[in-house]
C-alpha cells in the first residue's frame, strides 16, 4: 500500500534494501502450458506511479529479475485511465508470452479476464502486495501479513495514547481506498483490536463513523482525507471538544490529517501510519507523526522471484492459507512477510540496512 504522489525519487531510494535472486520454472495452467528457463520474461504489472513505493518496486523487480538471467518486463499504468491501461498491459505480457505475470493491482476486482487469460496460456499468475479478487485463476499471493499491519497500528495507537495520560480518549478512524483489497483487510485487523476498547469505552469515536463504508478513502488521496479530517472537526470537535488520536492506514493520509487538525487548532493527537515514507520519518522523530509500518519494497519483490525460482526447481513453495486471503473464489497460498512497527523510539534500529531511511531517522 502505497499512496502518495512522488515527483524525482531517484534510485538512490533504494540503496541499502537487500536485493539477491534466482528464478526459473516449469509448470502448466490452464488450457496451455509453458516453462520458464533462464532468458525468458517476465512481466510485472505494476498502478500508476502514485506512491514512493510503487516507484520504488519497479527498480527493485528490474534489478532482481535481471540479476537472476531473466528479462524483466515492468509495465507501470498510466495515472489516468489506470485500471483500463492495467488490463491492456496484462494482455499484452500475455500476448508476448511472458511465463509468469505479477501483478500490483490497480484494482484487484477489475482483472478477471486479463488473468484467465494468462492461466490459459500457461504463464503463473502471482499477486503482488495485494489480492486479485473473486477468481480461481491466481496461483500465489506475495504480500506483507496485512491483518497484522492493522493489528499494529491499533496497538500503536492505544500506547500513544496511554502516554498522553488517563482516556477515555477520542478518535477518529480513517481506511483505506474501497477498490484496493488490503484497505478492508489493514482496517479489519485494527479493528480486532479497538472494537473492545471501544465497547469497554477506552475510545469514544466522536462522530460514530465507525464502518469500512463511512472511514475509507477513495483512491488513497491525501485531498479527501484531509477534507474528511476538516469536516468531522468541524462537526464534531468544536470548542473545547479535544481530537486525542486518528487511526490512518497510511503516511500519506496521516500527513493530510495532521495537516488538518493543525490548521483547526487542534494539535499533537496520536496518529498512526504505514510504508515508512521518507516524508513521514522526520515527522516521526520530531513527534508529530506518532508511528508507521516499514515493509522492505525490495524484500517483497525478491519474494515473488524467490517463490518462481522453487516452481523452476520442481520444488513446491512455503506458503500459508489464511482466510485473510480470501479473494472471493479462493483462499489464495501466499507467501506473506512481516511487517515492522516503527515510532521514533525503534526508528534507527529498524531502517538498519536501509541507508536512506536510516539516515533520516539519525537525523532526528
């Protein structure tokens, strides 16, 4: 997850982010069969260029699909016209015979037909980051345990509460985009954990907006949720009436929403955070963004090599079957990495590797 518009992110970004990989396979799907062998392609299907990550990705599958004999063929959707743009590239790896296509949907329920049709003509079809939905014509799932990205951020949000002083305290909830599938699976796992506290009345959700369909954030824009974040202050919170924390589901959105409450002179609430955004860790350090998730962009690309690599092999991958995984049709086998909660206290020891992180986080 990944949503924040990016201008010049070099590839400097992703210096210090473990990159190594090999990949070859063989294997058959459904009315064609194909097998990978070393100067074959494969196509990686990537949304628009909307987020420091999704750049970050790019240059990351490049490097480790070269460096592994392969030719890479990485295909980033247009910022207009995405999901249509998306469709096609996927057809056109199809058409060209790349042997396995990973795709970074733009929206996991609009890309039925572009994946039957690449299961018909043999090549392997892994999700990447996040879930194809409602269709059985996904092999793999490659992606950070998103329930548990939730279940942190809630757990962050308590603590950074709790060190303010006694509650009840109030909050506000904010989700994710409705056509990203990890948006409900991040919002579910927080929620696993704040529903009793809000029950028991450790929180008290001032507006009462407390479902998926009220909190989300159409298209991860940072614009509505800072207009959400003005409107319920304004609605809500007025006088003396205190903000005391925000649930964000990403850096891009926690941004807007401190934007938000600093201009309504309501500052310092607790908000939380997701992707470890170069623009969030001073934020971090300086306090005014309490925490955020560090998920390796680079480890998660070497995944899915990784995971082609023992199909080459004629071995048969570690994956798990979580319901969390559930995409409509299927519980897909996923290959799922763990994700880190960072606040200022962690910060230097978690981005160890990462030198750009790192060194914003000594910075502060």
């Amino acid at each position: 997850m990944r949503k924040q518009i990016i201008a010049g992110v070099g590839i400097a970004l992703i210096a210090g982010l473990a990159l190594s990989g090999c990949s070859s396979r063989s294997t058959s799907g459904g009315s064609g069969s194909a097998s990978i062998k070393k100067g074959d392609t494969i196509g990686v299907a990537l949304p628009a260029k909307t987020s420091q990550n999704w750049v970050l990705a790019g240059a990351a599958f490049k490097k480790s699909i070269e460096d592994a004999g392969f030719k890479a063929d990485i295909q980033y959707a247009a910022a207009t016209n995405t999901v249509p743009d998306q469709q096609g590239q996927i057809s056109s790896m199809v058409t060209k015979g790349d042997k396995a296509v990973i795709i970074g949907a733009a929206d996991g329920s609009q890309l039925g037909s572009q994946v039957k049709a690449a299961k018909n003509a043999g090549a392997v079809v892994i999700a990447w980051d996040r879930n194809i939905l409602n269709t059985t014509n996904v092999d793999y799932y490659v992606a950070f345990n998103n329930f548990k990205v939730g279940q942190l951020q809630a757990n962050a949000l308590l603590k950074g509460l709790k060190a303010k002083g006694n509650g009840p305290y109030n909050v506000e909830l904010f989700a994710g985009s409705p056509d990203d599938a990890n948006a409900t699976v991040f919002f579910n796992g927080a929620m696993s954990v704040l529903k009793p506290k809000i029950a028991d009345g450790t929180l008290k959700v001032v507006s009462k907006q407390t479902d998926f369909g009220k909190v989300n954030t159409q298209g991860w824009l940072a614009q509505n949720a800072q207009s959400r974040m003005s409107d319920l202050l304004s609605q809500y919170y007025s006088g003396n009436t205190k903000l005391d924390g925000v649930l964000s589901p990403n850096d891009t959105l926690a941004r807007a929403i401190l934007q938000a409450t600093k201009a309504a002179g309501k500052p310092n609430p607790i908000v939380t955070g997701q992707d470890s955004e170069t623009a969030s860790i001073p934020l971090i350090m300086n306090g005014t963004q309490y925490s955020t998730i560090y998920k390796n962009t680079t480890e998660e690309a070497q995944a899915a090599i990784d995971l082609v690599s023992k199909l080459a092999d004629g071995k048969t991958p570690s994956t798990t079957k979580d319901k969390n995984n559930d995409n409509g049709k299927k519980i897909v086998p996923a290959v799922e990495l763990t994700p880190v909660l960072v606040t200022k206290e962690n910060a230097v020891e978690a981005y160890k590797g990462n030198d750009t992180l790192e060194a914003l986080a000594k910075q502060g």
